[in-house]
C-alpha cells in the first residue's frame, strides 16, 4: 500500500499506539498478527531476547490441508489453534496480545479466540 493511503496511515497510527504499551518478556510474550488478503501470520515474540518462541501461518506445512481461499475466518482460527499449540510446547502459557493495528473483528479476532481456547491466557 501507498503511504498516503488513509487507511495505511490510520492502522500505522493504530498500530504506533499499541506498540508503546504492549511489550513482550520472557514471563509474557507477545502474541503478535499480521494479515494480508491472501494469508494470515502469528508469532509469539520476546521483544528482551529478540527472539520469536512460535510461529504459524496458513503458509505452514501443518496446516497444508485447507483448502481454497486461506484468507478468511475458519482458516485464522486453525493458525489461532496451531500457534497456541507451538506456544505451550515452547513453555509459554499467557501472552500480550498485539493486534498489530488491525480493527479487532473478523479474522483477528476469530485467531484470537482460538488460541484462547487451544489454552493461551491473554
């Protein structure tokens, strides 16, 4: 997208005013997403360490059998479930959630709900 597009330039705002309180550390990573129209991303992040602790993507070979469109709520919630998943295999049990400057509804907040119900506390 172009910078002057006014819908990049809100969610860069959006996303600028989470980022200043939402901070990931070894007891509480943070959980963040990204989306695209294609595919949806999430990672647990220590912002001290630098590191990222799990990742899932409808791009991961653990979720090679959806079919169709990847870009939608059904497919948000499967990657919600296997990061939540990768998460609690990596020792992690409550995250902070960054929605990355995305309004929090329909994908986001369907990936959101499954990682809560998959077992991560946030």
């Amino acid at each position: 997208m172009s910078k002057t597009n006014p819908s990049w330039v809100a969610r860069q705002r959006r996303k600028a005013h989470i980022r200043k309180t939402v901070r990931g550390d070894a007891a509480r990573p943070r959980l963040c997403v990204f989306r695209s129209a294609n595919h949806i991303y999430a990672q647990v992040i220590d912002d001290v360490s630098g590191t990222t602790l799990a990742a899932a993507s409808t791009l991961s070979p653990e979720l090679k059998e959806l079919e169709g469109h990847k870009g939608n709520r059904s497919a948000a919630a499967k990657v919600g479930e296997l990061v939540a998943r990768k998460a609690k295999e990596a020792g992690v049990e409550r995250v902070a959630f960054d929605r990355n400057g995305f309004l929090y509804h329909g994908r986001i907040k369907a990936l959101a709900d499954a990682a809560r119900e998959a077992g991560l506390d946030f």
